[in-house]
C-alpha cells in the first residue's frame, strides 16, 4: 500500500515546479556555499551546501512473507519505508531517494 500511495504522490506532484526535486545549478550552488560559509566560516575549506539525512517511516506489516522481509528493520525491530533526502542550506530538497534499499 505505501509503494502505491508513494507512487500516487510522485505522480500528482511531477510536473510541479515548486514540488521538483532538482540539483541546483553552478552558481546556485555558489551561493549555497558563500551561504554556508557566512554562517559556519570552520566549513569553509569543504564547499558545504547541503546536508543528507535519512527519514525513516513506519509501515504496517505485510500478509505477504515476503514484502514483509523487504521492509523489516532488524536495528530498529519495525517495518519501516527508508527515504534519503539531500537538503540545501535555504531548506530546499535537492535529491531523494524514496523507499530506498
């Protein structure tokens, strides 16, 4: 059901630009850095721009033996639907990855 209401999601959400998930370009992504630096001069040397994180979500078990394998989380003991998101310093999504594994 969650790959289902993902797919639902993306789809309605596609060709919105203010719902895109996109790379910024070259002299966005300079601004994102002097951005960063003027905040975090220590972070200078390493021409930060975003941060990566992982967003885990909770999903209901499985009847089937083996979509229920798919999303068990032996660390966490719960089934759970693993998104990667890349985040620019302004607070924008850059990347994901969805119902990543």
């Amino acid at each position: 059901a969650i790959n289902r209401d993902i797919n639902i999601l993306v789809e309605s959400l596609k060709d919105d630009p203010d719902a895109c998930v996109s790379w910024p370009t070259d002299k966005e992504m300079a601004g994102l850095i002097a951005r960063t630096n003027h905040k975090y001069p220590m972070l200078d040397m390493y021409n930060v721009w975003g941060a990566v994180d992982g967003c885990k979500i909770a999903i209901q078990t499985s009847k089937d033996s083996d979509g229920q394998a798919a999303y068990y989380n032996g660390w966490l003991h719960s089934h759970v639907v693993v998104n990667v998101l890349l985040v620019d310093t302004r607070g924008v999504f850059q990347f994901a990855i969805l119902n990543a594994r």
